[in-house]
C-alpha cells in the first residue's frame, strides 16, 4: 500500500498535458480515429500519436484496427467524470480566486 502515492502521482502525470486531457475530452463523447481527432486540434499527427501512446500505456484510452484507420476510445467509462470533477474543481478555485482579488 506504500505505493498508492507513487502510482497516483503517476496516474495524474499522465493527465499532465493538454493536447492529452483535449484527446480524452473529445473521446469522452465517442471513439474517434486518428483523423478525426486531428479535426479539433492543432498539432501534427505525429505528435498526436505520440500523446496517444502516452494515453494508452497509462491505461486511459484502449486503441483497435478497423482498415487501415486506428481507434481510439476512454477505456474506462469514468473518465469523463473525472475530466468533470476536475474542472468544476478548477472553476471553483478561480472563482473564488476572483472573488478574493475584488474583495482586495
């Protein structure tokens, strides 16, 4: 059980980019392949394949071969509430931040 705290902080490292929560936020709402992912951001496909890998070997996203397209969907259904929590969490912070500051 000592580990739990080494395997969370990595848990939250593989989260610790943006192009990787935008990747999960986009398959929160369906699987997509590589191109369609490419639609919504701005990054050339090797580096979205790169942050997919990350994805994958941390265990968020599950990929399969259909032709010659890869795959991609949230491997576990938890995550867009995660991505959720974590952004109410965030809004709540800078809300009150701002309020602080007028407040000043």
């Amino acid at each position: 059980m000592r580990d739990i705290p080494r395997l969370k902080a990595e848990f939250f490292k593989a989260l610790g980019h943006p192009l990787r929560i935008r990747v999960l936020e986009l398959l929160s709402e369906r699987e997509r392949s590589v191109s369609e992912l490419l639609e919504y951001v701005t990054v050339e496909q090797p580096a979205l394949s790169q942050q997919l890998g990350v994805l994958r070997r941390a265990g968020f996203v599950t990929a399969r071969r259909e032709g010659s397209n890869v795959i991609y969907r949230v491997a576990d259904e938890r995550v867009p509430d995660l991505l959720a929590v974590s952004k109410d969490i965030l809004v709540d912070m800078l809300t009150t931040t701002r309020d602080e500051l007028r407040q000043s």
